[in-house]
C-alpha cells in the first residue's frame, strides 16, 4: 500500500479547528455577540489582592497596629472614618465631620481623641465618629491596593471617586474575580470569591440581642449582600506613580476638607 506523505483536505480543516480552539482559549474567553466584552484579568495580581488584604486584616505586614488580645486576630484594623486619606496609602487617624450616628447607636461611642471637640449636642451629625488610628472601606482598599501595585491607583478620594478612577473598568456582570472591587452605595470592598468580600464594613456593630453592647468593627469578611452597584478591575493605565512608603505613617493631623456627608447614613458613607 502506498504510503501518503501529504495532508488530505480533511485532516487539513480538522488541523486549523484544533489550532484556532487552542489559540482562542488561550487569548481568553470571548463574549458573545451582543454582551459587553470581557475585561482583561491578571489571577496572579488579583490573588496577591487577596492575600494582602487577609494579611492586614489579621493583624499582619504592614499594619503595626496590633490586635486586641485574645481575638484570635480577628481584630486587628479598626474601622475609622476618613483614616487613610492622607496624601500617601495607609491608615491613618478618622476625622469627625461629614458622619453621621448610626440610629440608635449610644452617643458615648463616638468620642475618641481626636473628635472630643465635636462632642455637643449642636454637633449636626450626632457625636461624630471615634477618630481612631485606622481606615475607612475606600482608604483599605486604596491602602491594599497601593501595596501590591507599587502606587496609588484609587487616590484619596471617597468611594464616588475611586469608582469614577481613571485605569478601573467595570466587569460585567457574572465576570468578577478575586481582586476586584465590589462597590455598592456608599460602601467598597475588595472581591474574595465565592460571594465573600474582605471590607471595613463601619464604625460599629449593632447588639446582637437587647441586651448586648455596641462594639468596635474591624476589617473582615463579609458576604457581598444584595445591594451590589457593581465590580470593577484594573484594565487601563495606571496614574503616575506615588512613592509608596515601606510602613504606614504615624498617627497626625486630622486632614482638611472632607467631603461632608448627607444627613442619613448609618455610620459610613461616602469614605
């Protein structure tokens, strides 16, 4: 029998499909027609996202601001109103303004250090928030953001801001991935998987029966909830670098012009 050395027309179309599949699954998932296009995404840097954002959370490189005793590490990074504004990532002191108390929420919570001036009964938003030495939903994500980018891609701004950020693209819907930011009204976080999210979530928690206290909110995980505006991801050009210091600045002065918040919000808002 004669021995063939060719390709016949057959094998030939039957070559170019496998080709062609092999070289679409490895230029990424295409959309189908009419659905918005897939947004590039990097598993190596959203992971690192991830695991940044556990590190600090449980008390770890570089926050040097401990946990409190006998927690397990579970809190670590208080929530603070406004800390991590400053004009580089990291956390820093809250501020008072522009908050409002969570209803029902003791007035006595809300009188840390650096808000003991606002601490009246004409103060427009209650008592203002703790002023700790913390961070606030968007200045955690810009903080763990900063980190793992090597400069400042979120800026200082509120979470209207970060979410306006020149470089973020939305993902759409069903697409999200580890690393990226899940926004909803007023709140940021940064996307786990499996419909988890690593956040600061607010000033304090409620009771969990009548009878309970209020209590301290630190950085955790949360469920992303039903009230998700969307998720958005790294996709463009990033702003110029900002040098990104090796540990998180000391505890200073209270930064100046924060945008006010409206008369309503439990205990975070905008930041």
């Amino acid at each position: 029998m004669k021995k063939h050395t060719g390709v016949t027309p057959a094998t030939l179309v039957l070559l170019l499909g496998v080709s062609s599949a092999a070289f679409l699954s490895f230029a990424g998932p295409v959309a189908a027609a009419g659905s918005p296009p897939a947004v590039p995404y990097d598993p190596v840097k959203g992971q690192a996202l991830v695991s940044q954002a556990k590190q600090i959370m449980l008390g770890g490189s570089p926050w040097t601001g401990g946990c409190v005793p006998n927690t397990g590490g579970l809190h670590c990074v208080p929530y603070s109103w406004g800390g991590g504004h400053g004009a580089q990532p990291g956390p820093s002191d809250g501020i008072c303004q522009g908050w409002s108390r969570a209803s029902g929420a003791p007035k006595t919570l809300f009188a840390g250090p650096a808000c003991a001036h606002s601490v009246s009964k004409a103060h427009p938003y209650g008592y203002g928030d703790n002023g700790k030495y913390g961070l606030d939903c968007s200045g955690f994500v810009r903080w763990v953001y900063a980190l793992v980018y090597g400069l400042d891609v979120l800026g200082p701004g509120t979470t209207d801001g970060q979410q306006a950020r020149p470089g973020l693209a939305k993902v759409p819907a069903g697409q999200q991935q580890p690393g990226d930011l899940v926004f909803s009204p007023g709140h940021v976080a940064i996307y786990a998987g499996n419909g988890m999210m690593i956040d600061e979530p607010h000033t304090y928690d409620p009771p969990a029966k009548p009878s309970g206290s209020w209590t301290q909110a630190y950085a955790r995980v949360d469920a992303v909830g039903q009230h998700v505006s969307g998720y958005y991801r790294v996709a463009g050009p990033a702003p110029a670098p900002i040098p990104i210091p090796t540990s998180p600045p000391s505890p200073g002065p209270v930064p100046t012009g924060w945008p006010a918040a409206a008369a309503g919000w439990l205990d975070h808002g905008a930041p």
